[in-house]
C-alpha cells in the first residue's frame, strides 16, 4: 500500500448558506495512487468541485479525513496545485511567463534564473513559448488552459488537480487538450485528479474513474479504463456504456422513488 | 421537392491573393481617431469664443479677454511667480495625497484581514465621506493653527475616505478563482494582499486615486482662497485671492486657468499614462 498518495476517508462535505445546511458529499472514500489519471465523473451538482476543493483545503470536511502521502492535510499549499475550469484564473497583469515563474516565486519553491528557466521548460511542453511574453487578455480560451497547466505542472507538485479544465472548450479545442494532456502525462507521469462530467472524457483521460451518484454525492463504482473503451469480449459492452448506464439507473430509480 | 446541390471543398485563398488584409490608415484619419486632436479642437473652439465675448462686452473687471488673460499669464510666468506659486500649492497637495492614500491602504487591509475592520471601514466612511472637507477648516486651525498643518489635515481628510472605499470595494470584488489561486501558491496576509488583492483590484484603486485627486486639488484651492494669509508664500488659490483685491482681474483668471491646467495635466497625462501602464495593458479596462 505503499504506492498511496492521496488517501480520502469518509468524507462528508456540507455548505452552510443563510437558511441551508447542504451536503455535498457524504462519506465518499477513494485512493489516488501514484501517477494515477484519477478521474471523479458523476452529474451535476453531485459534489464534485466540492471534493476537489477539499483535497486543496479550500473547505474542511466535516467528517473523515484526507491524507497526503501519509500526512494528514491541513492546510493549503503547493504541493497540491488546482487547475480551475475559469479562464480568470491567470493573473491578468502578469505575461504568460511570469504567471509561471510568479507561482515557482510566491510559493518560494525557486528564484531567479532557475524559476525561469523551469517556467519556459512547461511553457514549451504546451507549445507556447513563442506567446511567453504575451498578457493572458491576448490569448484564447484553450491557450489560457495550457498556461494554467504549464504553471500547475512547473510548480511539480505532487498532486495536479484539474476542475473541468477543459469544460469551457469548443469540441475540437477539447480533444487536442486532452491528447497533449496525455502526451504530457506520458513525459512525466505526473499524478493527476480529475474532474469532469463528460464520460468520454473520463474513458479517455483516466485510467482509473470514480463515479459519483447524484445529491448528496456518495461513491457508486470505482472502474479502470485503459482509454480505448472497445467493447468486453464478454458482455460485449463499451466502458462508456456501462458508465451511461449506472447514471442511468439513478436517474430511473428517482423518478420512480419520487 | 428538395433541390438537388451539389457538395464541394475549396482551398483557402493565401498570400496576395486576398486583397487588403491589413492596411495602414490616412493621416487625418488616425488625428480624428486621437482623443487629444479632437479635444485641442475643441479648446481652440472655446479660446475663440471668449475673445469675442470679451471684446464684445469691453470690460477688463468683469470679464476680461482671452488675449488680455494670456498676457497676464505670461507675465506670471515670466516673471516666475507662477512657477512658484505652483510649486507650493503642489507640494502641499502632494504631501495631503501620499498621507490620504497610505491611510486608505492601511485601512482596507485591515478591512479586508479582519472583520472588524470591515467595520471600522464602514462606519468611518459612512460617517466621514459626506463632510464636505472645507467644513473641516475651522476646526484645523485651532488645531494645527494657520498653514500647512491645516491645509495637510484637510486634504488627507478629502482623499482618505474615497480612496479606502474605492480599495475595499475593488478588493471584494477580486474573483474567487483569483483568491484560491493566491492561497495556493501560498500567499498569506500582507503578501497576499499586495500581489494578489492589490493588482487584482487596481481598476477600482485607480479610480479611487483619481477621484482622492480631483477632491484633493478642488479642496487644496478653496482652503488656500480662505486661508494662504499667514505665509509669505502661498500656493495658486492664494495668488488669485491676492489679484481679486488688487482688481488684477485678467490675473485672477490666469490663476484660474493654471487651476484648471494643471487637473488636466495630471488627469490627462499622469493618470491616462497610469492606465495605459497597467490596467489597460493587462486588459483588465477598456
Ligand atoms: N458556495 C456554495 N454554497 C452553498 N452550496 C454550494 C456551494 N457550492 C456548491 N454548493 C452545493 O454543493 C453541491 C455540490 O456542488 P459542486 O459544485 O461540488 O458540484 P459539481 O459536482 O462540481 O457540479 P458541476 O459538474 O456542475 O460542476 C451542489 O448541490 C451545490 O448546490
Ligand atoms: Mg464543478
């Protein structure tokens, strides 16, 4: 079990509104091992962001625990780097390689010359060095995603994680991204949580998913995926299919339970 | 019926074949796209409009011409007294300003750290911010007595409140993205506020530092008109109290129109270059 990196147990999340206690996420349970593409899918509303934010301390749980490597998480920080699914998220008065090199800066992992050489290193894997000195206004949607990933990638942390980072994409900007991300994960084998709601993109990124049942998010499977989604000699049903249908089946059960 | 069509695929015209893709516009074109070429216009306009109101109306005690306003200008000028009645005025101002400001700041940190403080921002400036600052005066000079310590108090008071509205409510509205961004690479506390808050909420801070200016400069004058007596030197408003009573009338609207030139300077060059620095720059104002 050494192999652990993030250890999630018996996590329940609640919002306190105004007039609400909502939960988010009741109980749900899940390891990350190393260089995982661990993939949380469930509908709408079912907790996702939530859990995510949780793992980068943004929110406590109000039950269960959260490890990382062992150690138990308490705080926020940069060994656990969000990429959000908001084109905002770049500093809007930094260039592209400054937004890189601030974070390696701010979080005091490295200074001067190296923090920029490591920078322009992340911002070639995504293929925009010849943008490095451009302000992030100048760019387009899926461009300020690569630069996300690029500064989440030079900071090395040891977990990536990634909120829809792509949701906001056109179709074809979406799986070019989700091909370099591949690409990418294959240079360094990074680990990564990620966060979607579309099941092709869960079979193709991860390699193991997390299904998620509706309100209050609880965890309904845990399945591998080796990205192909080829029908199973056996029950001669794709990876997507069977995913479809147990999201289905909710869907089914609570018209039916009313 | 549908019609038939036929499909079909077209290569994409390159090169020269295209036509105009991007050209250079005429010169007349691009004055009238300035700003500054339509406005000077606009000046000139005016200048000729109050030369032909003053000779029409032919008295140099109401309203003298333009041309007699400009001679008495130049004389101010060229005799140096107006460079140093500018520079008195403008130390004082600038001395007002860098106190209001750094007490603003202060206090939207401490507004934004702390619930209290959010509080005491509140009440301050729901109290504060509706008092006229030249209703501050008599009060300044029995405290500080006549000079600059009253004119300083004054102006800190007219640039303070403003300023620290102005910031805390460009810090509040800093996105939640930018926020979490900022906690994640671990910024906490005064380095948080000054790399994320403060450059995030600069459109806002901006405007607040131009409005702290325009009540700085406006309250600056008035309190020199009511007060420059006491010191041998006095600043702009002084010098055109000082002209009224000798009925150098033409003076009095030269001082006027230094008044008005230098918040056009600063509005139009010094905070016009700020904007184009950085919020404009970084596309966060249009
Ligand atoms: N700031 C908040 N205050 C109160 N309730 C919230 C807040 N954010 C989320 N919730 C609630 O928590 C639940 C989970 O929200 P979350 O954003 O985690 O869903 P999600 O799975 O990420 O959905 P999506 O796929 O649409 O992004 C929802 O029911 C939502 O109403
Ligand atoms: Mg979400």
């Amino acid at each position: 079990m050494d192999d652990v990196l993030l250890d999630v147990r018996g996590v329940t999340l609640q919002y306190k509104t105004q007039e609400h206690l909502v939960t988010a996420t009741f109980r749900v349970d899940f390891q990350v091992h190393r260089s995982d593409r661990f993939v949380l899918l469930g509908p709408s509303g079912c907790g996702k962001s939530t859990l995510l934010k949780a793992v980068g301390w943004y929110l406590r749980p109000v039950e269960g625990e959260i490890r990382l490597k062992g150690r138990v998480v308490d705080r926020a920080g940069p060994d656990r780097v969000m990429v959000f699914q908001e084109f905002d998220q770049l500093l809007p008065w930094k260039t592209v390689k400054e937004n890189v090199v601030f974070a390696l800066k701010a979080s005091r992992r490295l200074a001067g010359r190296e923090a920029v050489d490591r920078a322009m290193h992340y911002i070639e894997k995504v293929n925009l060095t010849s943008f490095a000195d451009s302000y992030p206004h100048t760019l387009s949607g899926g461009m300020k995603q690569r630069v996300a990933i690029a500064r989440g990638m030079a900071m090395e942390p040891d977990i990536l994680l990634m909120d829809e980072p792509f949701a906001a994409l056109d179709a074809l900007t979406r799986r070019k991204m989700q091909d370099e991300l591949l690409q990418l994960w294959e240079g360094t084998r990074f680990t990564v949580l990620f966060v979607t709601h579309s099941i092709p993109e869960a079979v193709t990124i991860g390699n193991r998913i997390l299904l998620l049942s509706p309100h209050p998010g609880q965890v309904k499977a845990e399945l591998n995926s080796n990205g192909q989604d080829e029908p199973d000699p056996t029950t001669g049903k794709t990876l997507s299919r069977r995913i479809h249908e147990m999201l289905f089946e909710d869907e089914v059960e609570e018209a039916i339970g009313g | 019926m549908a019609l038939e069509r036929n499909e079909f695929i077209r290569r994409s015209v390159v090169g020269k074949a295209t036509g105009v893709v991007q050209k250079p516009l005429g010169a007349w074109e691009r004055l009238y796209g300035q700003a500054w070429a339509r406005k000077l216009f606009l000046l000139v306009l005016l200048g000729i409009v109050w030369e032909a109101y003053g000779l029409y109306l032919g008295n140099e005690l109401l309203f003298p011409t333009f041309g007699a306003t400009m001679k008495a200008l130049w004389d101010a000028v060229a005799s140096g007294e107006m460079a140093s009645r500018m520079a008195v005025s403008l130390k004082v101002l600038l001395i007002g300003y860098s106190i209001g400001v750094a007490l603003a700041a202060l206090l939207a940190t401490t507004a934004i750290t702390t619930r209290i403080g959010t509080d005491l921002l509140e009440t301050l400036t729901s109290m504060f911010n509706p008092l006229p600052a030249i209703a501050l005066l008599p009060l300044a000079l029995i405290w500080f007595g006549l000079g600059t310590g009253s004119i300083v108090f004054v102006l800190v008071h007219s640039v303070l409140w403003a300023v620290a509205l102005a910031t805390h409510s460009g810090f509040l509205s800093v996105s939640n993205t930018l926020r979490m961004v900022g906690r994640n690479y671990g910024l906490t506390g005064f380095r948080y506020v000054a790399k994320i808050l403060i450059p995030a909420a600069f459109p806002s801070i901006l405007a607040g530092l131009k409005i702290g200016w325009a009540f700085a400069w406006r309250t600056l004058i008035a309190a020199e008109l009511v007060f420059g007596v006491s010191s041998g030197s006095g600043g702009l408003g002084w010098f055109i109290y000082e002209n009224k009573n000798e009925l150098e009338i033409p003076s009095v609207f030269a001082g006027l129109l230094a008044v008005i030139a230098i918040g056009f300077v600063i509005e139009n060059v010094v905070f016009a270059t700020l904007e184009k620095a950085t919020v404009r720059k970084w596309g966060m104002q249009h």
